[in-house]
C-alpha cells in the first residue's frame, strides 16, 4: 500500500513545491535543479513511449485475433509501425543515401534518409487529407446545428456567417469592408472570449495541481480513489 499509493503522493508533493519554490528562486543552482528535472523528464516519457507502444501492439494483435470489425485495418496500423520504427532505427544502415536516391529520384538531399522521406511524403499528406474531411465535416455539422431559436444563437449565427464569408474572396467581392470587419470580430470579441476561456483553463489546471500536491486527487493513480 505504501509503494502503490502513498510513496507516488509523496513524491508528487516532494517535487510539486520544489518546482513552485524553484519558479521563484533566481539562483544557478535552483536553475541547475530545473535542468536536471527536464532531463528526467525526458527519460521518463521514453518510457511512457515504450508503454504506448506496447498497449498499441496489444490492443491490434488482440483485434486481428478476434477477427473484430475492422480488424483489417489494424494489421495496417501495425505494418505502419513496425516499418516507420526499422525505418528509423536501421534505414541509415540497410539503405544509404545514395541507394535512397537511385531509387527515389525525387528525393532532395534534405530528405535522403527514408524516415524523413516517408514523413514528408506519406504522413504528412494523409494528414492533411484527415484534417481536410475533417474540416468538411465540421462544417456540415455546424451547419445543422445552427438554428436561430434564441437571440445568442441568432447572434453567433450571423457572426459565423459573416466570419466565413470574410474568410473566403466572395466576401471581399461582395463587400470590400468585409475583411476587416471580421479582423475586428476576430481581434476583440473573439480574443476577448478566447483569454475569458483561457484563465478558466489556467485556473483549473491550479486548482488541480494544488489537489495532486496535496494528495486530494489520487484517481491518476489507478484503482479508485
């Protein structure tokens, strides 16, 4: 009990003040400690890698397995990743640069090793395609859910409306003024909004981190309370 539950809490409270303290604390070797923590920040995420990926592995194996729908595009997921990590991990070796180019003239010498290659030419696109029918799709939805049945919802649909049109040249064509008139709405409402919505955020990222430190919220620990 003391490992799994009370030693975590401790050690959060530990190095939740010590952070704090160190914020406020212009002094090489406060910094020093700051330094030091990132470091090991970074070596702690390596392993959270390490976990993601096996529960990744897992959770598809066990789909295929199953034969659960869609399994079929779990062998995909898996093939992608277990090629993208040989690629970086052993492409340098198994394919030199100039192999790499013989075999892909398009190559520029700023992609020459097969991971960046693949990133550029094989993730990045279907990114975009992803956030493109994504796009799409938010904008049917927030079309069909505009209705004008109260007077907010009447005004933030007559704000969209003029936002997206001075987002696209029909608007300028139809009305010159338009841009700017939504660089305004964009610049004062919308920001004024956006930081009103951002100190709620920052608040409660406080309130929760006060909670962690002090031992009042456990549930990242697993099992309950």
């Amino acid at each position: 009990m003391f490992v799994r539950r009370t030693l975590p809490l401790l050690v959060s409270a530990v190095f939740g003040v010590a952070l704090i303290l160190q914020f406020f604390v212009p002094h090489p070797a406060s910094k020093n400690f700051y330094n030091m923590m990132l470091d090991w920040l970074i070596i702690v995420s390596a392993f959270t890698y390490l976990i993601a990926v096996q529960s990744t592995v897992e959770l598809h194996f066990t789909k295929i397995k199953r034969k659960v729908e869609g399994w079929q595009y779990s062998i995909i997921v898996l093939i992608a990743l277990f090629v993208t990590a040989f690629l970086g991990v052993f492409g340098g070796a198994f394919m030199p640069t100039t192999l790499w180019m013989k075999i892909f003239p398009s190559v520029k010498p700023s992609d020459t090793t097969p991971l960046m290659y693949t990133y550029l030419y094989m993730q990045m696109p279907m990114q975009s395609t992803i956030f493109s029918l994504l796009a799409f799709y938010m904008a049917s939805a927030a079309f069909r859910s505009f209705r004008a049945r109260s007077f907010d919802a009447t005004l933030l649909l007559i704000t969209a409306g003029i936002v997206t049109l001075g987002r696209v040249p029909l608007g300028e064509f139809i009305y010159k003024g338009l841009p700017d008139v939504v660089e305004w709405i964009l610049k004062y409402p919308n920001m004024a909004a956006q930081r009103g919505i951002l100190i709620g955020v920052q608040l409660g990222i406080i309130a929760t981190s006060i909670k962690i430190i002090l031992g009042i919220e456990g549930k990242y620990l697993g099992g309950g309370k």
